[in-house]
C-alpha cells in the first residue's frame, strides 16, 4: 500500500475525538478537512485550538453540509450515538468512514435492514465503512487474530479486561451510570445485554475467521461488594456498597464454552468476591495445541489514565484510514483490512 494525502475530516470532539483530530493535524500524509462537533460554543473555533495546537485555518462546523462539501476522502465517526442517516449521507457523498462505534464489526450479525442500507449508500458513493477502537477492536479482534495464528488446535479463547476507577474523577460515569456506590442489588441484565451487543459482533468475527462459527453469545453480569468506607477521586463510597462489577460474553459452539470476553471494573481491590483482580489492561488466555497466557498492561499511574486512554482507541482509527479509503465499496471488517500499520513523521 502506497501512502497518498488523505483528506480527513474529524467527526465528534470528545476526549477520544480530540486525540484522533490531533492525530490527523500531525499526521505527515493526512490534510485536515473539516471539523464536526455538536457543543455550540465550539462551532467556529479553530481546529488546532480545539486540540491544544496552533491554529491550522479550519473551523468548526455543526452542520452536515458543510461536511459533505469539504471534499474529504474519510471521515473520523465519534459521536457519543450512531446516527445511520448521517453515516448513509457521508458514505453517499463519496466520504469513506473509520468509525470508533461497534455498529460495523461484524456484518452478517448486523440488522439485515441497516445493513443493507449502508452497503446501498457505499455503493453510491463508492465508499467503504469500518469499525474499530481498543476494546472491542483491538483487543477482541486484531490482538486474538495475531495469537491464534500460531495454533492448528483451537479449545478456547478467554479475554480479560481490568479497569483500576479508583482514580477516575467523573461521579456521573461511575455512581450514576455504572452504579458504583449503590446498594447491592440484583445485577440488571441491560447492563450486560448493552455489552454483549457491543463485543457479540467480535467474538463472531473471530469464530467465522477461525472456521469454528458460534451458535450463539450469552451475556451476564456480576456484582461485588466492598466492607469499608471509601474515599475515592469520583467520591465516597460507603461500606457495603457497590465497588466492583465483571460483565461475561461467552460465544458458544456446540454447547461449550470457544471465546469469552470479561470486563471487570473496580473502585477497590478490598472485595467481597473472588475475582482475580489485574492492573488496569488486559489479559489473554489462548487454549489450544499451542498454549499461551498473555498480558498487556498500560504502564502508566491511575491518575494518568484519563489523559492517556484515549490514544488507545483513537489512534487506531486514525492509522487505518489509509487502508479504509483503499478498501473495495462496502462494510470492510478486519478481516478484509490489511495490518494497521502506521506511518510516523
């Protein structure tokens, strides 16, 4: 693959969007196309300003309009929810999309109805459309892919994530949307169901690339306990609340247990249950005729993890644009991509 100028817009500015818009601007073979963003107080502001560089002569839009004119070769999707109509019209307008939400990882398992409307829009446009991030992405498709290339037996696979929020200042994330701090209570399947729908699409892709389709993905959840009062950065926590939760997504074949994903989140490592507790990143089991036990920690303290998370999930995008844009018209999972490969200045 030869490396060409890329035209790029960058959709959404979150903490994941900033670093992803800063990626682009630095980037030695992408020009910065545009800028989307939906917080009116930043439509209008510099691109570079947005991001912490120097001005770069790019504004920041609200409108899809000016999106679907800016002549950009990819778009960067990173909105907090997918919109289908938005994605169709930038496919259609020639527009190829990275996105960092779990809509496209899988197509057969997609809605047929969306999936036959985005491979409609890139067949207008001549456009391509693809999912990633870390997790899923990296660490459920191109990390176990990579590993299993070297069994001829495969028994099972198990993906563990671990996440330290001890020192994650955000009370609304973690004791309003994830429920630490609560009384314990019956886990609440959405909660679960939410994430298997999320990871689902992954542990397919990597059962149909491996010739050993999945029956069917189950989804449950766990809820922990911890015995003392705590004093957190999001907060306090009282004793006998909420302070650790594991999510489990097993692919079946055959009625046995082939790949698992499990993400276990804690605020403590003082626990009421028996969890092995990991530092914060990931561990993976492969079982086969080839056995191997690998783990992959973020070497960086607790209170640098806000900052720095968003590089794992936003430079992905960014590095697979070029393959994106140079993929036949159509949903392109990982499996139809080559290496993500990137190329520094």
């Amino acid at each position: 693959m030869t490396n060409t100028n890329h035209r790029v817009v960058q959709w959404a500015t979150g903490n994941i969007g900033l670093k992803a818009l800063r990626g682009i601007i630095e980037h030695p073979s992408m020009t910065l196309a545009g800028v989307h963003v939906y917080d009116p107080n930043k439509v209008g502001r510099d691109a570079g300003e947005l991001c912490g560089l120097d001005t770069v002569g790019v504004a920041a839009t609200g409108k899809l309009e000016d999106v679907l004119t800016s002549g950009a070769d990819c778009v960067l999707y990173m909105p907090r929810v997918f919109d289908l109509d938005d994605v169709c019209r930038l496919l259609e307008s020639g527009a190829n999309v990275v996105a960092t939400c779990g809509v496209f990882h899988h197509p057969p398992s997609m809605d047929p109805a969306v999936r036959d409307r985005v491979e409609a829009a890139c067949r207008a446009g001549g456009t391509s459309v693809h999912s990633t991030g870390s997790s899923p992405g990296f660490i459920s498709e191109a990390v176990p892919l990579v590993l299993t290339s070297i069994q001829r037996r495969l028994d099972k696979i198990i993906i563990d994530e671990y996440a330290d929020l001890s020192r994650r200042n955000s009370p609304e994330m973690l004791f309003d949307l994830m429920g630490f701090g609560r009384d314990l209570a019956p886990f609440e399947q959405f909660r679960a169901d939410y994430l298997g729908a999320s990871f689902g699409p992954s542990l397919r892709l990597i059962a149909d690339a491996v010739g050993l389709p999945l029956d069917e993905v189950v989804a449950s959840g766990e809820l922990a306990t911890t015995p003392r009062e705590l004093t957190i950065a999001a907060g306090t926590q009282k004793a006998g609340s909420v302070a650790g939760q594991r999510i489990t997504i097993t692919g079946l074949r055959g009625g046995r247990e082939l790949i698992t994903f499990r993400a276990t989140w804690y605020t403590t490592t003082d626990l009421d249950a028996t969890w092995d507790l990991g530092d914060t990143g990931w561990h993976i089991d492969i079982q086969g005729d080839a056995p191997l036990d690998v783990t992959l920690r973020m070497p960086i303290s607790l209170e640098q993890m806000a900052e720095t998370t968003p590089a794992y999930t936003a430079n992905r995008a960014v590095n697979l644009v070029e393959a994106v844009c140079a993929a036949p018209p159509g949903i392109r999972s990982v499996l139809e991509l080559p290496l993500s490969t990137p190329t520094f200045s």
